[in-house]
C-alpha cells in the first residue's frame, strides 16, 4: 500500500483533469521561477549601473564629454545613462537649433528624459504582473484540482456498500497533491512580486531624482 | 515563455533545474526505504563446465540408475507408509470406538447424575414452594385478619361518629328550641309593652277628645268599652260598644262620642295591630 501512496504513483494514477490541472501548475511555477531569475538579474545590473553611472556624473567632469563617452559605448545603454542620453541630447539639439529661453530648453529636456524614465521603468516592471497573476491564482487552480478528485473520490464511493478508508485516502491524497502544487508555486511568485516591485519602486524613485537634479543642472547651463 | 527562452535562457534553465531538483528529491526523498529492496534483485551466477560426451553418458546413466533406485526406494517408502498410515487409521478408529463408548457411558453417567440431580432439586424446589405457599398463606391470613379487625375498628368509629353527631344535631335542636322559645317569650313581652305604650296613647287620644260635662263626681267614674278598628286606626262607624257601663248613661254618651272624635286612633302597624282589632279599653277621666 505504501507504494501505491507514493507521490509518483498518486500523480500517474490521478484523473485527467488532476493531472492537467497539475501540468499547469508544474509550467506556471516553471515560468515564474524563470521570471524570477531573470528579474533578479535585470535588477541587480540596473541598481548597479545606476551607482556607476551616478560616481560618473557625480565626479565633477564636463557633461558634454560624458555625454560623447556615452555615445562612443554604444546604444544598448539603460537606466539612468539612458535617461541622461535622451535628456542631454534634447537640450543640445533645442540649443543649436536656437532656442535661447532657459526655460523652454530646461522644460524640452525634462520632458524627454520622463519618456526615456517611463521606458525604463517599464522595462524593470515586465513580467512582474505575470509573477503576481501566478501568485493569485495558482492556489485557486489547485484547488479546482483539489475538488475535482475529491469530487471523484467520493462518486466512486457512492458505488460501494461499505465505505472504507482504504477505499477513500488514494483518492483524496491524489487530490490533495493538486493543492500543494499551487501552493508551491503560489508562495514564491507572491513572495518575489513583493520584493520585486519594492526594488523597481526604489529604482523609481532614484531616477525621477535624478531628472530632477539634472535638470536643475541644465537650467543653470542654460542661464548662463 | 518562448520569448522569456530568447531573452534569458539562463533564468529558465536556472528554474527547469530546480524544478527537477525538487522532484528528484521528492520522489527519492519518499521512497527511499522502498529502493534498496529494488535495486539490489538477486543475481543468479550461472556456472558452466565443459564435459566429456561418454563421461556424461556414464553420468547419464548412473543418474538414471540412481533415479530409478530412488523411485523404487520411494515406492517401497510409500507403500509402508500407506501400510502405516492404514495401520494408524484403525488404530485411531479403534481408539475413537473406545473414545465413544467411553464417552456414552460418561454421558449415561452424566444423564443419570444430572436427572438425579434434577430430581433433587425439583424436590427441594417443591418444598421450597410449598413452604413459601404456607408461609404466603399465613400471611394472607394474617393481612386478612387486620383487614377484617381494621374494619370492625372502622365501623366501630363511623358508629361512634354518627352517635355524636346525632346527639350533636339533638342537642342543637333543643338549644334552638329553648332560644326560639325565649326568643318569643322576650317578643312576647315586647309586644305587650308595645301595646301598652300605644293603649295609653289612645286613652291619651280619647281623653284630649272628651268634653267635661260638668256632672259631680265625674272624675271617678269609669267605663269599659269595646272598639273595633280597621288597619290604619279608623273607628268602625257602630263599632263602640259599652261592655261594662259606669252607671252614667250621659257619661257613656259622652265617651263613646269621644272615641267617634277620636278616630283615627294612633295604632300600630303590622302584626301588633291584630291585638287592636278588637281593642277593649277601660276609660276614666283623666285630671
């Protein structure tokens, strides 16, 4: 009996629905485990580039020549670089295309660099809706399972005379395995969404900083 | 998930690995005391010899030889054993007829000891019985008894109670008696002196009503009369009559005219006026 109890065994023995409903839940955890390395990747080299890029700018050297520096890297820069390039570069070409108001140079610029922001931001923030929609609905997947095979179970039961244990524990322990699934895929994709939305809220913020600083920066170039 | 693929390979390798990680450790995890048994099946090592033919025939036929010893050993082994076996069972039937027999005459015994037994005990039920009827009967007799004397006693009582209370109702009745009595002599004498008070106040009535005639001597006469009045104290008209005269015919006049005067006479009414029906009235002057 021990045998016919294992996990293997109840998974293969299971109705078809179980075991559709197992399949999903077995891919949407697969898919939210890869989301989360892959977040976690893309988010590490954003905080990291924006510490890099924020020494940079920090460090008292001319803009225009970080602006070239930049250029010359290539375009597959992101992140803060990125919002710095869109802004720079609007209030270079606002300036040799004559405008000499300050303000209408400063504003041109910040709106770019909020284009570029928004991007960026969006960029950090793919996949994580996938994370919460698996985190939210998996456990109620697996429950579907759940009550699908107990459901069986119990119909199953209805044909005998003499109900015995034996006779229901398979069928609700193959049952029960559907929950656990999606509650094995559930806790890690809420517990990353969380974690997740923090960082890039954080991101956020560190970057709308910084177009305020440097827009701050380019008004007074602008004045000059 | 395709374009997730493209983009990071790493991150779902990275994820495939540790879904099949949690399986393998799931699946082995559990059924890790069911392995062993599995895994290590009993191999049977099969040993092999090159041989020469005749040698082999010989071995052939020795085993043949053998082989045949042995099923006649076995036949022989068999045949003692049935002879064995038949001995056994008639030993066994034998001892089983013994078994039986015995086991009859135990029973008999047994039958025997128990209907005794029986015997006795229905005997030693009988008496028991019989002294539980004496016994119950002599209670009865005895409740009887009580029951009996408790009613004697009970008649006794109700005869003593309805005893007294006839005395009771006699004695009552001769108390009402005597108090009616009583009652009617005190009426009695009421109504005497009732009829006294309203008899001088007629006299009283008659007296204001009569005129002195001035004849000597008047105040010492005195007259009877009888007057005869209907309810409310009218004088019938005839209804005076002198009974007893006073020598005086004018003076009898004069009363009698008086009393006609008089009329309505102040009288009782209801039941004292009966004794004013026929009222008789001695008259005399008053001063």
């Amino acid at each position: 009996m021990s045998t016919d109890l294992s996990i293997t065994h109840l998974i293969l023995n299971a109705s078809i629905v179980v075991q559709l409903v197992i399949g999903l839940l077995v891919f949407a955890s697969v898919m939210s485990w890869s989301m989360i390395f892959d977040r976690r990747r893309v988010l590490r080299q954003a905080g990291r580039a924006a510490d890099d890029f924020e020494n940079r700018f920090w460090s008292g050297g001319d803009l225009a020549e970080l602006y070239r520096q930049l250029e010359r890297d290539g375009d597959d820069e992101s992140g803060m670089a990125a919002i710095f390039r869109a802004g720079f570069r609007e209030f270079a070409r606002l300036r040799t295309k004559g405008h000499n108001d300050p303000m209408a140079l400063v504003q041109g610029a910040q709106r770019s660099m909020r284009v570029s922001l928004n991007r960026e931001v969006d960029r950090l923030e793919n996949h994580l809706s996938t994370l919460a929609t698996v985190g939210s609905t998996s456990p109620y997947v697996g429950l579907f399972g759940t009550v699908w095979g107990i459901m069986n179970s119990f119909t199953a039961l209805g044909n005998v005379k003499q109900a015995t244990l034996g006779l229901v524990a398979p069928g609700i322990a193959e049952a029960l395995i559907a929950t656990a699934i999606g509650l094995f895929a559930a806790i890690p994709a809420v517990v990353a969404y969380n974690r997740y939305s923090n960082k890039v809220e954080r991101l956020n913020n560190r970057y709308d900083d910084f177009v305020e600083e440097f827009a701050t920066i380019l008004q007074r170039q602008a004045g000059n | 998930m395709l374009a997730m693929l493209k983009r990071s390979p790493v991150a779902v390798f990275l994820a495939v690995a540790l879904h099949l990680l949690i399986v393998f450790f799931l699946i082995f995890g559990m059924e890790w005391e069911l392995f062993p048994q599995q895994e290590n099946p009993q191999v049977e090592v099969v040993q092999a010899h090159a041989v020469d033919m005749k040698k082999l025939r010989q071995v052939e036929a020795e085993e043949k030889a053998r082989a045949r010893e042995k099923k006649e050993q076995q036949a022989k082994k068999q045949k003692q054993a049935e002879e064995k076996k038949r001995l056994a069972a008639l030993e066994k039937k034998r001892k089983a007829d013994a078994e039986a027999k015995r086991k009859a005459v135990a029973k008999q015994k047994a039958e025997a000891e128990a209907k005794r037994k029986a015997e006795v005990k229905r005997k030693a039920e009988a008496k028991r019985k019989a002294e539980e009827k004496r016994k119950a009967d002599a209670i009865a007799k005895k409740k009887a008894e009580e029951k009996r004397k408790a009613e004697a006693e009970a008649k006794r009582k109700a005869e003593a109670k309805r005893q007294a209370e006839l005395a009771a109702k006699r004695e009552a009745a001769a108390r009402a008696e005597r108090e009616r009595a009583l009652q009617d002599q005190l009426a009695a004498e009421q109504n005497a002196r009732e009829t006294d008070r309203y008899v001088a106040v007629i006299k009283q009535q008659i007296n204001r009503n009569w005129r002195r005639t001035g004849l000597p001597g008047e105040d010492q006469l005195t007259c009877r009369l009888r007057v005869r009045l209907i309810p409310g104290g009218e004088v019938i008209p005839g209804g005076v009559s002198i009974v007893k005269s006073s020598g005086n015919a004018a003076f009898d006049n004069k009363v009698e005219q008086a009393i006609y005067k008089a009329s309505p006479l102040p009288v009782p009414s209801g039941p004292l006026f009966e004794s004013f029906r026929n009222l008789t009235i001695d008259f005399k002057p008053s001063k």
